[in-house]
C-alpha cells in the first residue's frame, strides 16, 4: 500500500500541475495554449499516467474514480481513504507549486461555473457518469487493462473538456477541484464539484450492472456486470 500512496499521489501531482498549469499559462500568456489545448492536456497527462503508474496503484488520481471503484466492488472500502489521502496530498502539493510559480494568478486553474451553480452541477454528474461507465468497461477490478485503455481513459477525458470545460471546468476529480480552490480561496462553488463527481461515478455502477455479463461488479454487496473483464 506505500507503493500504491506513493504513484497515487505522484500521479495526481502530474496531473494537477500539467492540467491547471495549463489553464494558468494560458492566462498569463494571453491565450497560446487555448481552450482545445488545455482539453488535451488534461486528457494527455492522465493518458501518460495510466501508462506510467497503472500498474501500480491502477491510477485513479481521482477521489470519484476511487469511490465507484469501490461501490461497484472491485476495491475494498478500507483502501478508499488511502488513495484519497494520497490524491488530495498530491493535488495540494501541486497547486502549491503553481501558487509560487505563478503568485499572480486569481484562481489557480479553480474550476468555475460559468451558469448557473444547478447547470454545473447536473453537467459534472454526467460527464463523471461518462468517464466512470469508459473506465468500468476497460477495467480489471480496479486497474486499467491492455495497452489501450490510457488511450480511451484520456481521449474521453479530453472529449468532455473539449464540450463542456467552458460551461462547468470539466472536473469531474474533486481533488483537481479542491486544491486550487482552497489556495486560491475559491470556495464559493466548491461543493459541487465535490458531490457531483462522487454522485456521477456511483450512478455508472447499474449501468455497468445493465449492459455486462454476471460475474465482474458488486452494487453494495449484489453481484451482478461483467465476468469478462476480471
């Protein structure tokens, strides 16, 4: 498990620092990077971390992705705060860099709704129910699997930023959320980026258990999804 805290957190530092760094030196660049560009920087640098460090913690980098994990029984719950720490340790670590880098920046790359708090809300729960429903479906208990699964993981990642990142920021990672909030002291809509990820991942769990094979998921004890994948 130190094995796992450590890429878990090494990880979720890469991303936090790659994904609102990005945001940031576009900022202060005047726009160089654009919006596409830092859609596929966040869908790049998880791609790269899957590759990296998937093999060893299964690179969740993601409290939500750790939580529908476990509700859909591929990780045990008493993991759930080990990785959490771990992701919120490296999310922290990395806007903390990102602060002295750049102390000029406002929010830090915080994400932000550009509607209303409900429209942002509704949006993160289902684009995390996107990329968990992916995730599940190319997914060994709770590690990635085969050389194309970084691939899908981070195209959808990068898809979804792509459409919805001007409305609601695309967290869809609640540790990608908080860290840059906290330091920037943006907390005014923090909340929903906390619970929506959270709610969307764990609704992924039935349809997993609706469209695969009996054998590979759990919903809270009942078996059910996908004897294929484990």
């Amino acid at each position: 498990m130190r094995k796992n805290w450590i890429a878990e957190a090494f990880g979720t530092f890469t991303l936090v620092t790659a994904g609102t760094g990005a945001i940031i030196v576009n900022d202060v660049s005047g726009g160089v990077i654009g919006h596409a560009g830092i859609a596929l920087t966040f869908g790049l640098v998880v791609m790269a971390m899957i590759y990296t460090v998937g093999d060893v913690s299964g690179a969740h980098l993601n409290p939500a992705v750790s939580a529908g994990f476990a509700i859909a029984g591929r990780f045990p719950w008493k993991s759930v705060p080990v990785y959490m720490s771990a992701q919120l340790t490296g999310a922290f670590a990395a806007s903390g860099l990102l602060k002295l880098l750049f102390p000029a920046s406002a929010v830090l790359g915080a994400t932000l709704p550009a509607g209303s708090e409900m429209q942002s809300f509704v949006l993160e729960i289902v684009l995390t129910f996107f990329l968990m429903s992916a995730i599940l479906s190319v997914s060994t208990g709770a590690k990635e699997k085969g050389i194309t699964a970084g691939i899908a993981i981070g195209g959808v990642i990068a898809l979804e930023a792509m459409f919805a990142g001007p409305v609601c920021g695309a967290s869809m990672n609640p540790a990608r959320s908080l860290a840059p909030a906290i330091l920037s002291g943006h907390i005014e809509h923090l909340w929903l980026y906390l619970a929506g990820p959270v709610i969307g991942a764990g609704l992924a769990v039935p349809l997993c258990i609706a469209t695969r094979d009996e054998g590979c998921c759990t919903l809270f004890g009942r078996k059910s999804c996908c004897s294929s994948h484990d």
